[in-house]
C-alpha cells in the first residue's frame, strides 16, 4: 500500500505531530509498505520565503492574528499543486492528514482522483493557534469553521484520545461512529531502558551524582511548567541539593516565570534549562534521568491528550508522574505503571519525587514498560491503521 503523510509543520519541527507521524511511518516500513511525505520542508526554501514568509509579514503589522489565517491558506494552495504532482507520479492509496487546515490542499486530488483521506485530530483549534486569545473574533470563525469543513469532508477521523473524540462530536456536530479513539504510541525500539547513566549525563552536561528530575516539556502554561519550579523549594527541604531539576523545550512564556520563582525561592542552582532537544537525542536523556515529572494543567477548558513525552519516559524504563487529566489518566494507572497527582499542587509534586527517591521502583517500571510495549508501541499502532486503511479504500 502508498501512504502519504501531509502537515503543515516542518519535518524537523520538535513537536508532538511530528514525532507521531514519524512513529507511525517507521512502523508502516516495518510491514513493508509504501510511505511519504508533504511537510512544508518539503516545499523549497526560496518558494517558502516569497510566497508564504514575505507576505505573511506585511500582513502581521496589519494584526499578528490575521497572519495565521493567511499562513494557512497560502500553504494549502502551494500544497494543492505540490500534492497533486506527487499524486500523478506515485498514486498514493490513501492520504493521511496530521492538521486539520492542511485538508484543504487535497481539493484537486481529491476532486481528480477521490483518493480516499483520513485525518488525525491531536488537539483542539485553540491549541493549535498556541493559545492565542480569538475568541469571538474572524480569525476564530475561519478556524472553527476550517476544522468543521474537514471533520465533515473526510472519510474518517482519528482522535488521539477521548475528551478529543467528545469534543468534535459535541462541538462539531459529527457521528460517533466516524470517529476512532487510537492513542499515541512510541518506537519500542528507540525508546528502551539503557545502562550508562553516568555516560548518558555527560552527554547533556548533567552532574553524575544528582537526583535528575526531568521536565521535557515546552515552557507554556498549559503544561504547567511553573509548578515543578515551585516544588524545587520543597524537595530541597527533604534532597538538600542533591537534585537537579532539568527543563527541555523552548516556544513558550513560562521561561522567566521559571527563573524568577528559582531566583525568589533560591533553588537556581537546582535548575538547568537545556532548551530544545532533538527527538533523537531525548531517548539518551531520559536514560540520564531518574524520573519524569509532566506537569501539565486544565487551560481555558482543555487538556493534556496522551502524553508521547510521557509515553517515551514510561518506554525508557523511568518512573513517571504525570497529572491527573486528560489522557494522562488514559496511559497511566496510579501506582501500577507511574504515578498521578493533583494538577497545579507543587506539594504533592515534590511528596511524590522523594517517594521515588527512597522507595524502590522496579515494580513500576516493568509494569509501564510491559504496558507500552503491548498497548501503545509504533508497531501495534501501525498495523491497527493498516486496518483502517483497507476498510476505507473498501468502502471507496
């Protein structure tokens, strides 16, 4: 079978999308089928800046929300002829978009050649725009009625966890029965329990003898960055300083947020920033670290899907605590395969972490990896979408 895979992201974007898409495509080379792709790496950079980078600027000192909505439209129409040609020189069997804008660009090869499109629903419209306030506004009413165009136009919907799955169907008007719940999942095989801790730590710079407790989260409010931060003073009652707490990810507010709690609270030392670190790197910093913390909060009525940061973290063989929302709660049973907390409660984060340090954790351990590897690992996933491919090639 062909498979194409589009999203308006850039391939090398450090990002959930991009990591799904890219589990899902090695697992489908695993089976031996056919797979490409369309990001807008894809499309060259001089073409980028001219058609897209340039006039999207102009438009921003108009109003920076506007320009989103121009982004998007600009790319779908470069995507439109740039698919096309990849249609008429592979023939793809079956296109599976990763954003719901980026539908749009499957006009003509839809129109041509009905290929049949299935699209992945990872987050809410809101989410997607960065949390940008456009309530009630033009800019909202394009992208609500732009994700409302696709979920009816497409041939099914795959919704990464749950609440997302009641969300298009309450606030969409879509069937149930179109819509299948399949959460993310990890490469098994990159993601694995290493030995070489004091190896792993030289490589991001890490000091050998600390408890490294590690946030690989971007540094926005909807992940609840803040509160590890504000933990740290806790923790350092019952560690004194022999814990770090790591931060990864960049694209977000809550940065200097972070570094002021740390300067009030005069836990800076206990703090290190790595800033972004690419997908295939995090494997070893995980390896490096003694335990995850995903912190991540109810904002403005949404939540955290199933975590692949928590999902790659329980792979990797480190315990892992994560909130109790969302699809967090979807992945990880309490106790059993990791740990569930309170969201926004730095106390219960910093009780938690010392129960790591002092108490024996290969119960857990096992018990996620175990879980992972049956439930939520890319080969699973891959033949369970192979599926859903033939039934909608079928039903063509």
């Amino acid at each position: 079978m062909r498979i194409l895979f589009v999203t308006s992201l850039k391939y090398t974007d450090i990002c959930g999308v991009i990591t799904h898409m890219k589990n899902l495509m090695n697992g489908l080379k695993q089976l031996y089928h056919d797979v490409d792709y369309v990001t807008l790496s894809s499309i060259p950079k001089s073409i980028q800046i001219f058609v897209i980078s340039f006039p999207t600027t102009l438009i921003k000192r108009i109003s920076p929300d506007f320009r989103w909505m121009f982004k998007i439209i600009l790319i779908d129409i470069l995507f439109s002829f740039f698919i096309l040609f990849k249609q008429l020189k592979n023939g793809y069997d079956i296109i599976n978009v990763q954003d719901e804008m980026v539908y749009h660009s499957l006009f003509l090869v839809r129109k041509i050649f009905k290929v049949p499109v299935i699209v992945t629903a990872h987050s809410y419209v809101y989410d997607t725009l960065g949390g940008r306030n456009i309530k009630n506004s033009l800019v909202e009413q394009f992208f609500v009625n732009s994700f409302r165009h696709t979920y009816d136009r497409v041939d099914r919907i795959v919704a990464v966890d749950s609440r997302i799955k009641e969300h298009i169907v309450t606030n969409y008007n879509i069937l149930p029965q179109k819509i299948i719940i399949s959460k993310n999942f990890v490469d098994v095989d990159e993601f694995k329990p290493r030995t070489g801790k004091k190896m792993f730590r030289d490589m991001f710079g890490l000091p050998k003898n600390k408890f490294i407790v590690l946030c690989p989260r971007r540094l926005t409010k909807k992940n609840g960055v803040i509160y590890p931060a504000i933990a740290c003073r806790y923790i350092k009652n019952k560690l004194n300083d022999d814990f770090i707490l790591v931060y990864t990810g960049k694209g977000g507010t809550e940065g200097i947020t972070i570094e002021n709690i740390a300067h009030k609270d005069g836990v800076s030392q206990n703090i290190i920033f790595l800033g972004n670190v690419t997908h295939d790197k995090m494997k070893y910093l995980f390896n490096a670290s003694d335990v995850v913390i995903i912190p991540s909060v109810n904002f403005k009525g949404l939540e955290e899907a199933t975590s692949l940061s928590a999902l790659e973290a329980m792979s990797s063989g480190i315990p892992t605590i994560a909130s109790n929302i969302g699809g967090l709660k979807e992945i990880i049973k309490n106790n059993e395969t990791g740990y569930l907390i309170e969201e926004k409660s730095p106390k219960e984060i910093a009780k938690k972490i010392y129960e790591v340090y002092t108490e024996d954790q290969n119960r857990i351990i096992e018990n996620a990896r175990h879980f992972v590897v049956k439930e939520c690992s890319h080969i699973k996933r891959a033949k369970e979408f192979l599926k859903w491919y033939v039934e909608i090639i079928r039903n063509r």
